[in-house]
C-alpha cells in the first residue's frame, strides 16, 4: 500500500505542478502589469523565481514526500539516500508521467483560448545531438545543486526552497536556446504528448535517456566527493605511534560496515594540539603539558590547517560556482550547423505572407533575428512585390486566380536561402475582395492556391496558412505592425496609436482602449465579430477595439456610391465621363451629372451609402451602420491612416510620395476635392498627373468619400492632425505599414 500511495502522490503532484508551472508566463506578466514593471529588466526573472519559491513551499506542505521528477528519484536512490528502491522508482515513474500527461491536457482544455499561446511546454530548438547534449548537462547541473542544496544546504527549509527556486530558474535560463528545458522526462512526456511526439526516438533520446545520464552521473559525482570530504586520509595520533593500535578503529570500521554508514574520519594531530588536548610524548610533567598547550592556543594556523578545518563551507561556496562555469563551458554553442540553418532559437528566421487584396496581390518576406527584431534583406527590412489584378478578379476560375500568384512565389521564395525554406511559413490572407465573392467561390480560389504552394513551394505551409481573414484580424495585424515600428508595443495604451487601413473591400479601425471602455463595449449581435480583443504584447495587455467595414473600402465604396443613384447620372463623377464601373463582378452605370460634379451634392449621396446618423443605432456613440466606435480615449489622440489614404493624397498632390510619413489634415482631402470635381475629363491629367487613367473619372468621388468617412464616419474633426503613413522608420530603414508584418510576428513565434 506505501507503494501505491506514493505512486498517487506524485500522480496528483505531478499534474498540479504541470497546470500551475504552465501559466508562470501569465502569472508573470500579470504581476509586471499590475505593477507597473515594464521595461524593467530584472522583473520577470525576479517574479518567476518568486512564484517557483511560493508554488515548491505549497507543494511541500501540501504532498510531503511526493515528487514529480523521476530522474530526482533515481538520482537519491543512486546516492545511497534510504527511501527508495528499483520497485518502487518502476511504480513511481509512469505514475509521474501520467499525472504530467493530464495536467498538459487539462491547462489546455480549460484555459481560455485568448490565453492559449502563452503556454507551451519544452520544446527541441536545436539538432537533436546538440539538445542530448544540452539537456545532459542541464540535468547533470540541476540534479548536483539539489542533492548539495538539500543534503548539505542550510537546515531551514525555507532557506533551503529559495535555493532550490534560485538553481531551477538558473538552469532554465540556460537551456531555453536548447530544449526548453525539460530536466525533467515526466513532464516532457505530458507535453509531447500533447502534440503526438512522446513515441518519437529524438522525444527519448533527448528528454529520457540524457535527463537519466545526466541525473546519475551528477549522484555518482556527489556520493564520490561525499566520501572523499568525509573519510579523512590525514594521520592520527594512533598511525603517528606505531607502538599503539587503538582498537576502537577496528570497531568503528565493523561498525560502519554492519550498519551501512560513512564513518567519519578521526581527528589529525594538529586539530588536537588546535584545541589543546595533545600531550607532549616527550614530557610527563604537568609543566611540560602546559606550555605545549600554550604554544599550541598562541600558534598561527597554517593554510593547510584552515583549509581543512572550514573544508564543508569551502565546498559549499566552490562547488556550485565550478558547476556553474562548467554548465557554461560545456553547454553546446548555438552557432552549430542546425543553427546557422535556422533550427536554433539563435538563428534568422524567415516568414512570407501573401496579402490577397481586392485590388491586387502582394507579397512580403520578412527575416527576424531571435529577439524578433527585422534583419535587413540586402538593402531593404523587407522584400515586397506586388501585381494587378487580385484573386478575385477572376470569379469563376479558381486555377487562373492561384497561378496569378506564380511570378511573386517564385521571387519571394527565391530570397529564402535554400536551407531555410522548408522552415519559413508561408501564409496567403484574403481580405474583403474575397470575401464579397460569397463561400464557395472564395473556398474554391483559395483551395486553388494551397494545391499551388503544395505542388511548387518548398516553403512550410500550415493548415490554416490560405485563409480568409475576418475583419478583426486584418485590423488588429495592422494594429500590431505599426505599433512594433514605432516602438510603441509594452507602453500603456495611451501611448499607442491607433490605425485607419482603407483598403480595396473594406476598411478597419483599431485603436486600444481603456479596461473601463472593454468592459462596457456593446454585445455583437448573433455572427458579427466581438468589438473588443485583448492581446498580450511585450509584457502588456492590450484590450483592443478593432472593426473592420465590409463593402467600405475605396473601390467597394465606389459601387455603394453609384448604387445611391440608382442607374441615373452621379454627381460624384468627374464631368465628362460616361462608362461602366465593375467590382466584384457586377456592373455600375458611372455617368456625370449633367451639370457637372458637386462635393456637397456628393456629400449627400456618400453620406446616404455609409448610413451615416442611421436609426440602427442603439449605442450611446456610432461611427456609421450602427457600428459602436470604441468610446475614444487616449488610443486614438494619435491616429495613423494608411493604404489608399496615402495613395490618393499623394496622386492628389497634397503630399510628397517619395516621403514615407505625411501630416495632414481631413480638411486637405476636402479641399483636394474641390478641384477634382470642378475638373473635366480633358484636364485630368494636367491637374493630376500622378493619377492613373482608370482612376481619374473616380477622383472627385474616391476624396470627397475619404473625407467624409473620417469626419462623418469615425468622427475625426477637419483640423485634426493625422498622420498618413505609407512605410515606418525603423531604424535606418522604412517599411510598409501593412497587416502582413503582424501576421508574419505571430507566424515565426509560433516556431
């Protein structure tokens, strides 16, 4: 029964263990968050070992005896320490390995799924030889300090945890560049069990076998230097006087041998004179022995002696520093082969995303060192390549859509290096072009493209790499990409900006807002997406109101326009023009009114299409369509608009577009408006001659709608200053302010 008793012990310690160690990263960065400790360097290691310390005291009082780490087992048991024997470390081990297999399957059941990607267990970040030898050595390390710490430690327990806790976290910064670390083959085993890889041999060979090496070698090397500190080969007065022969070493020496003990040494002769105890051989009289002892009280100890005599706390003090140093000499180097071709934690790492717009496709290549930080590809932070027309321009020709992908694969795949391709996710995000086609056309395109990267690419293509993104996601990506090049992510959220992205199809706002405003946002009706997302980024929850506006992008807007005028002449076409627009395969009658394009008269009909001060509004404060507009707050004093915004403000003359940044005003939209509708055709391009000849009959139209979504729609005043943005400064370097860099920081996270 003692047996089966241990057995569920550590069972059930096991699995607490595995539920509670999981979320030490949220625990983390909830303490930080709470107060206010970002950016302050020694935090989390500070709150992590602090929760270690706390979570090994309860465990203590709460299971005893019982442990969850079998190597810690086997290595008391290889040491002599009474306790266990090979039966019952057989019943203990697969007890231990089952209770960490529920615990893995339980955090990941019952955690909210926002919370889900901040837990994770060890994982292999480098060859499987260089990870053997990393956690052999990890395990040789911690295993030494354990024994040391609790057999020759200090005798306070909770003297003794706090070194425990100190050690563990030590050891675990670090192995985290090599195999997470584990140290443990119990909770190793919950966690590849989780993902199907606990029957692999590199599973095995790294976290069983290596842990069980590392862990007995470390009791052998102690229960070695355990004799050796306490069998003192010194001489004694006995093996000075060859004349006599104590007898009671006979004795101890059977007696240390019945009873299985180490027997202390005898003390040396100097240590008797250090004490005055020692009798002069040379004199019988009482004088004699009084001056020896004085000379022997008055004499200086010899370094020898000292050495000695403070033999333990000298031990105590060395040993983990030697230990200490040899972790960090033996430990493999990350610039191993694996490496340097992308395996290790240490390496570049590559991303390429597809964005799918409606009104054309592009591409971005993305390469980011271990801290997450861009790397320069050649001359750039980034390839980009982009083509007309998108995916959606071709409806009901699924193979035609994927191959117009072809040129900007084989480009974007060609600036991996070879090795690292079958490493780099690769991910196609459709946005609003395609989600206007409706399910089955859109599913059949993009079922196109994942047969296209399957039978082309050697790029590491996912499940869900060929999506549809939902409006949240495009928004919070752009959201998340501007904020990480302007250095803003892990500052309250007052400190943030907040993005406008007009794009083709629809247009997403995405500003964070106080905890206050997410708690009171409104509920979204039955298939809409939730107003508010919390995201964790740089040690800081973000609760973010992020919604994106389908059939409001500039070309969707276009046709919602024209549908107000139902087939008759539009007064926001530029006079002169009578044709067809087409989007998403249906055509509009774009003719100018016969007395010629009007920005108030055009006012009223782009008000009219974005339902603008419509009764479907039941929220204290709407944008347009009844859509709550997030509350305001600091998150949006600093607004940066992106996409079309820049592009027609630069066609449109207003702003210089070899400048990756502009300030401007939503006035300056209304008054480049005012020309381009006064304008005819015929003076099209010499007013504007940066806009492409397809856009022109549109000018009038597309800044006179630009103007009112920001003022009428999301509120903006006309003098207020914002801030277009077509790429950010980052570092010595611009990128393009676009959702893609978002999706590519959550791609190579996930690696």
């Amino acid at each position: 029964m003692g047996v089966v008793k241990s057995a569920t012990g550590d069972m059930l310690m096991t699995f607490s263990w595995v539920v509670l160690s999981a979320t030490f990263g949220l625990q983390t960065t909830e303490i930080i968050s709470a107060a206010g400790l970002h950016g302050v360097t020694w935090a989390p290691l500070a709150i992590t070992t602090f929760l270690i310390f706390v979570y090994v005291s309860l465990f203590t009082v709460v299971f005893g005896s019982a442990s969850f780490n079998p190597t810690g087992n086997a290595a008391f048991y290889a040491a002599g320490i009474p306790g266990d024997t090979l039966f019952t470390l057989a019943i203990r081990l697969p007890a231990q390995a089952a209770g960490a297999a529920g615990g893995a399957l339980a955090i990941m059941e019952f955690i909210p799924e926002k919370y889900k990607h901040m837990i994770s267990g060890p994982s292999l970040l480098v060859d499987v030889h260089t990870g053997a030898i990393a956690e052999t050595i990890l395990s040789f390390g911690i295993t030494f300090a354990v024994l040391l710490i609790i057999l020759k430690g200090p005798r306070r327990l909770l003297a003794k945890t706090l070194l425990l806790s100190l050690a563990t976290i030590c050891f675990v910064v670090a192995g985290s560049k090599y195999t997470g670390p584990a140290m443990n083959p119990a909770i190793a085993f919950g966690w590849a069990y989780m993902t199907s890889s606990h029957n692999t041999w590199d599973h095995f060979y790294v976290y069983w076998i290596s842990s069980f090496v590392g862990a007995l070698s470390a009791a052998l090397v102690f229960l070695s230097l355990s004799i050796i500190c306490e069998i003192n080969p010194s001489p004694t007065i006995a093996d000075l006087d060859p004349s006599k022969d104590p007898p009671q070493s006979v004795k101890t020496s059977a007696s240390s041998a019945t009873t299985n003990k180490i027997r202390y040494r005898s003390p040396s002769a100097s240590e008797l004179l250090e004490s005055g105890l020692a009798t002069s051989p040379t004199s019988d009289s009482d004088n004699g022995a009084k001056m020896t002892a004085k000379r022997a009280i008055g004499r200086h100890d010899s370094v020898p002696d000292k050495i000695r005599r403070h033999r333990g706390l000298l031990l105590v003090i060395s040993i983990p520093i030697v230990l200490i140093t040899l972790v960090i000499l033996l430990m493999p180097g990350t610039t191993s082969e694996y490496a340097l071709n992308g395996g290790g934690s240490g390496s570049k790492k590559y991303a390429v995303i597809f964005d799918a717009g409606s009104s054309g496709s592009r591409v971005h290549v993305y390469c980011f060192d271990k801290n997450l930080d861009l790397v320069p590809l050649e001359n750039e932070l980034e390839l980009f390549l982009q083509l007309k027309p998108g995916l959606s321009a071709y409806p009901n020709d699924p193979r035609q859509s994927a191959n117009s992908l072809v040129t900007l694969l084989d480009k974007a795949e060609d600036s991996v290096p070879n090795e690292l391709r079958p490493k780099t996710p690769v991910r196609v995000g459709a946005t609003a072009g395609l989600r206007a086609l409706g399910h089955e056309a859109s599913e059949n395109i993009l079922q196109a493209v994942r047969e296209l990267l399957k039978d082309r690419s050697r790029l590491k293509t996912e499940a869900n790499a060929v999506t549809v993104l939902d409006g949240t996601q495009e928004g919070s990506y752009q959201w998340v990409t501007i904020n990480y090049l302007l250095k803003t992510l892990g500052k309250p959220y007052s400190e943030t900006v907040g993005v406008v992205d007009l794009g083709g199809g629809s247009v997403q706002m995405a500003y964070a807002i106080s905890e206050k405003d997410a708690a009171t946002a409104p509920k979204p009706l039955q298939g809409e997406d939730s107003y508010v997302r919390e995201m964790y980024l740089k040690g800081r929850k973000y609760f973010l109101y992020v919604h994106s506006y389908l059939h409001y992008g500039l070309l969707a807007a276009r046709a919602e326009i024209l549908k107000v005028s139902e087939g008759s002449n539009n007064p926001c076409i530029v006079t002169g023009y009578d044709g067809t627009y087409k989007y998403g395969g249906t055509a509009f009658k774009a003719a100018a009114s016969p007395s010629g394009a009007s920005v108030d008269e055009c006012k009223r009909v782009a008000l009219k299409a974005l339902k603008v001060n419509d009764s479907v509004c039941t929220h204290m404060k709407c944008t347009f369509g009844g859509v709550w507009n997030g509350g305001g707050g600091g998150g949006q004093k600093n607004m940066f608009v992106a996409s079309f915004f820049f592009d027609r403000a630069a066609e449109a003359g207003f702003v210089d577009p070899s400048q990756p940044v502009a300030t401007v005003r939503p006035a300056d939209f209304e008054k480049a408006a005012n020309q381009a509708c006064n304008m005819k055709m015929g003076e099209g391009k010499t007013k504007f001659p940066r806009v492409e000849e397809d856009n022109l009959p549109y000018l009038c139209l597309d800044l006179v709608y630009q103007y009112t979504l920001l003022v009428d729609g999301f509120g903006l005043k006309p003098s207020q200053t914002i801030t277009l943005v077509k790429k950010v400064k980052y570092g010595e370097h611009a990128v393009e302010a676009a959702w893609p860099l978002g999706s590519a920081i959550e791609a190579v996270s996930s690696l």
